[in-house]
C-alpha cells in the first residue's frame, strides 16, 4: 500500500515530464524512508520504482527531495561510473541520450537553492 505524496511537472521542448512519489510506509537498512516514484513523458513511463531512500531528517515532499530523485533519474554518461547504466532498458537508454541533459537543466532551474 502507498499513499500519494506529490507531483512535479517539468517542461521542456521535448513536452511535459511528471514525477509523481507516493510513500511507500517502508524503511531501508539505513533508516531511510522509501518512496515510490514514477516518471512519465507524454504518458508514457521511463522509471518506476520504489528505491529512492529519503533520510528521515528530510521530508518526503520537499523540494530537497524532489530535486535529489530527478538528480537521481537525469544521469548522464560521465556523471557517473558506466556501471550505472547496466540495468537500463532501450526506453531509459533513449531517454539518457535524449532529453536527460535539457531536462536536468530544467530542473536545477527550478530548484536553485534547495540543495542537499
């Protein structure tokens, strides 16, 4: 069971993204809250998943949070170790290539300031 937490809408010239968390009532081995996310591009899913721990100083709605999981889900090639990728579907590999740079400029727009 989840309950819904909150959306965020994104636009580029690609269109609109969504991100839309729940709470997920689950805790990690890092007593991190989890919360379940999914993020849609003209209704169609890119990611979904319920693997984003949120430490319990944050608040599961906030900026910081939104911010830090579309960090997360925006990750370039040479952001991070190759390794990353791995587990990426053809869709997520597009997405990556296609419109993760504009979009996590639209992002770090609108969340300047609210930094982790």
């Amino acid at each position: 069971m989840s309950s819904y937490l909150r959306s965020c809408y994104f636009d580029t010239s690609a269109g609109r993204f969504v991100l839309t968390t729940w709470d997920t009532y689950r805790i990690d081995s890092k007593g991190n809250n989890l919360i379940r996310y999914v993020l849609t591009h003209k209704a169609d899913v890119l990611f979904l998943g319920e693997d984003y721990g949120i430490p319990s100083w944050d608040t599961m709605t906030s900026d910081v949070t939104m911010h830090g999981l579309m960090i997360f889900l925006t990750r370039r090639l040479g952001d991070t170790d190759p390794e990353f990728f791995a587990g990426y579907t053809p869709k997520q590999i597009a997405f990556r290539d296609t419109y993760a740079e504009e979009l996590s400029h639209v992002v770090e727009n609108r969340f300047s300031g609210h930094r982790r």
